[in-house]
C-alpha cells in the first residue's frame, strides 16, 4: 500500500480563510492547496494524486456544497472530505458526502481529524 499522502485539499470562499487554514494545515506538518469558490463555481484540480484529504467550508456563498462535495467525491473518490465550518453540527444534507464535521476556531481538533482521516 503506497503511502498517504500529507497534501490536504481547502475549499473556502473567503480568502482571508483560506490563508489562517494554511498557516494552520502547514503548521501542523500538512501540505495545503487550496481553492477558492467563487460564484464562477471550484476550480478543483483534476485527480491530483498528491491529495491525500479534502476539507470544505459549508457556507460556500454561491456555490452550493453539496454540488461541490459531489464534483470532489468524483474527482477523489477515495478522499475523505471533511467539512468545516461555522454552523453548529453537521448539516443533514452533505452528511452522506463527507467522512466528519468540524467547527470552525478549533485548529487542534481539525488537525486531529486530518490525521485519523489519513490514518483510515
């Protein structure tokens, strides 16, 4: 089995967000790429092998998450998404897309879910 890969997949449409989460993913020994929703849609990476993990926001102003989740799940079949955001549990809706949820301002217990995600 080859190894995982320590590259995590960030789907946010506030940029500022995008870059706390790198600070976060790199300081906790990940890889980020990250990918700004717009209202144009994601402009995922097609089948970057290097993804070993997605993590999404919920709210993704125009786009619509579970849209995005599918089109991720397609091109990842085998990556685990998790989501992240600022609601309160997981949204029944995307819940049958994604691995786990977490809430947004708790770096530590992100990381932690990386790495089980990783370690699964």
């Amino acid at each position: 089995m080859p190894p995982v890969s320590n590259t995590v997949l960030m789907i946010d449409d506030d940029p500022s967000h995008l870059k706390v989460y790198s600070w976060i993913l790199q300081r906790g020994g990940f890889q980020p790429l990250t990918v700004l929703a717009t209202s144009r849609g994601v402009d995922i990476p097609l089948a970057d092998p290097s993804v070993g993990v997605i993590v999404m926001d919920y709210r993704l102003g125009i786009a619509s998450p579970i849209t995005i989740a599918q089109q991720v799940r397609a091109i990842f079949p085998l990556a685990p998404i998790i989501v992240l955001s600022d609601v309160f549990g997981m949204p029944t809706d995307i819940a049958p897309y994604v691995q786990t949820f977490v809430r947004k301002g708790d770096p530590e217990h992100l990381l932690s879910e990386i790495r089980t995600a990783l370690a699964n």
